[in-house]
C-alpha cells in the first residue's frame, strides 16, 4: 500500500494518491488541509463511493421497472374487462 509496491510487484494502483497525501500531511499546518487528498486516497482503496453510486443507479433502474410492468398489467387488466361502452346520441 504506502510501501508503492502493488500485487504484482509493479507500482501499486492507489501509490500516487499516497504520494500526494503523504506530501500534504508533511507540509501543512492542519491535517484537516489535506482532506481531500485523504478523500481520494481512501477512495482509490475501498471504492465506498463509487459503490454507493452504482447502489443508486442499480436501485432506481429496479424501481423503473417495477413501474413498467405495473403499468403494463393495469392496462392489460382494463383491456380484458372491456373498455365501458360509449353511447352514441344522434
């Protein structure tokens, strides 16, 4: 992880977002300064939020769905029981 080395032995994925980090953290007054770049390093390791967006994505497209097909079996509901009869006045 901070170590730069990845699974792989190459450079690991998130050791640029440490670098700028650590960098921050070594040169500001207030660690609260560098919390952006803690933001994004903590990103890179978990995906929490590019997780909780796809939750939200996954969700809505569900509920379009489900509003598709109710939709879909109210109108043929109507249609099997007739649509009511017009009277015609001349």
């Amino acid at each position: 992880m901070a170590s730069g080395w990845g699974i792989n032995g190459n450079k690991g994925r998130c050791y640029d977002f440490w670098l700028d980090f650590s960098e921050c953290m070594s040169r500001c007054r207030q660690p609260t300064d560098c919390g952006l770049l803690r933001e994004d390093y903590l990103e890179c390791l978990h995906h929490s939020k590019e997780f909780q967006r796809r939750n939200r994505i996954y969700k809505e497209e569900q509920r379009k769905l489900r509003a598709a097909i109710r939709r879909r079996e109210e109108a043929a509901k109507e249609k099997a029981e007739g649509a009511p009869a017009v009277s015609a006045q001349h």
